[in-house]
C-alpha cells in the first residue's frame, strides 16, 4: 500500500470516528434535552449564562474531548472523556472549586469517543436535575479484551457507514 492510501485510510478511520462521536453525543443530548453548542468555560456553567466569558478559560485541569451542551441556549452541561482517572479527579477537584456537580454512568468507561479507552465525565450545575444515559452506559461488557481495543468497525473497512453504536461493548 502507498504512503497516500496509508494516509486515506488513518483519515477516513478518524473521520468515522467523529461521525460516530457526534452521532452519539446528539443521541445523548436528546436524553437529556439539550443540544451540543459552541464552547463556553466553566464559570459560564456555573452562572447558566449565555456566552463563555472568555476563549482562554474553556481548558480546565483534566479536560479531554470536551462536548459543550445547551439547553434554552444557555450553558447546561460539559462532557470531557479523560483518557484516565488522575484526569478525571481532577475535573472533580476543579468541578467542586466551583460549586458544580460531576456524573459518571454506571460504566464510567461506556464513553462515546473511545469506549473502553477513555472515560465518559459529565458537569452540570447542581441545579440541572438527573442526567440520562445510553442504554450501553449502564452494561458492562462480558470481557474486556485490552481496553481500548475499537470496534470492528474501525478496523474494517467493509464496516464503514454503519450506524454508531456502544452495542459492542455487551
């Protein structure tokens, strides 16, 4: 194979990747009535406000693969999936800082980026009320065959185009 179809073909898993990643932040977002919207920083969550009081502030320690989630256009919600746990207690450090409430599913690691890989974290204000998950969030695999190990839909290409699913972690 070319080094250009080499290159096609880490694109076009990538690409997949985040059609799938968006694809099942929407169905998420549905669950839970809010929409994936522009970035926004921590202290507008905290305050429910409309806008990010500034772009430097969206990073936060712990922060990976942030989803930012609106509700009646206002801040309602962050995702981050952390690769691993000394990430995750550190949104937890930064989340209690600032008065807001941290939620994992059932399977803290039924992640829409990378299930099995990376950790699926959620902040919201106190406020906001129980957060919904996917089905497939709150399973455990039967076997774990090394965490990270992607579906066969990454790694087939025959795959591609199908629908997005956490299916394959039962």
């Amino acid at each position: 194979m070319n080094l250009l179809v080499q290159r096609y073909w880490r694109m076009s898993k990538s690409r997949q990747i985040h059609e799938d990643h968006a694809l099942l932040l929407e169905e998420f977002a549905s669950l839970n009535r809010v929409k994936p919207g522009a970035e926004f920083d921590l202290e507008a969550l905290r305050r429910g406000s409309l806008r990010a009081l500034s772009w430097h502030t969206i990073d936060w320690p712990g922060c990976d693969h942030p989803s930012f989630l609106k509700r009646d256009k206002r801040a309602a919600m962050i995702v981050s999936e952390p690769y691993d746990l000394y990430m995750v207690e550190k949104t937890r450090a930064e989340a209690e800082r600032l008065g807001l409430t941290l939620h994992m599913p059932p399977n803290p690691q039924a992640s829409l980026y990378w299930p099995s890989w990376t950790y699926f974290v959620v902040l919201t204000r106190p406020d906001f009320g129980e957060v919904r998950w996917l089905p497939e969030q709150t399973k455990f695999p039967r076997s774990w065959s090394f965490p990270g190990t992607p579906p066969e839909r990454y790694r087939d290409p025959a795959l591609a185009g199908t629908k997005p699913s956490l299916s394959w972690m039962r």
